[in-house]
C-alpha cells in the first residue's frame, strides 16, 4: 500500500501550524522543500515507530530515496569524499575513551 505524499515548499512564510493541521486530517506524508530541493518529511507517529523499532525493510528505503530524490543532482565523488574522511581521521587528535 503506498500512502500519499505531497510536497510543500517552505520559505519564511510558510505557515507550519496550518502544514501540521492539514496533516493531522488527512495524514499525507509531507515532503519538505527548499529551492526545490527536500529537507524533511512529516510522516505519522506509527510509521515513525515503524521506522525506529524494525526498521526500514530494503523496499522501503528504495522508495524513501525515489521519493524525495536522494542523491539526485548531487555531485558526489565517493573517492573525494572517502579520501578526505581518512585525511581527516589522521589531522585530528583521537578523542577520550567512551565509558558507560
């Protein structure tokens, strides 16, 4: 079953309260845009459970991507950036051991 998603650009006057409302009645997951381009969804307490305490099926996360255009238009070199992480990891100080 695929549930509806709509689309909502912000800027600073989009009207949250009234996004939240009009959620809270229909429960269409909300994408949220900037320039275009998608920064958050609004999606129900259940789904969000869902999400954190199974976790998303393979499926799912395909369509989370499709559907808010992940990667899309990003110039993304995976050896720039894996190449910077390791340069990174050796330019910093380790930090103190993590106790419990």
């Amino acid at each position: 079953m695929h549930k509806e998603v709509k689309r909502v650009e912000l800027d600073k006057r989009t009207d949250m309260v009234a996004i939240l409302d009009a959620f809270c009645a229909d429960k269409a997951i909300r994408v949220l845009e900037r320039d275009g381009k998608p920064v958050a969804a609004l999606i129900s307490m259940e789904d969000f459970e869902r999400l954190l305490l199974l976790g998303p099926l393979p499926q799912e996360v395909r369509s989370a991507i499709v559907a808010s255009g992940g990667w899309k238009d990003n110039d993304l070199e995976a050896d720039s950036l894996i190449d910077k992480i390791y340069r990174w990891r050796h330019e910093s100080p380790p930090g103190e051991p993590v106790t419990s």
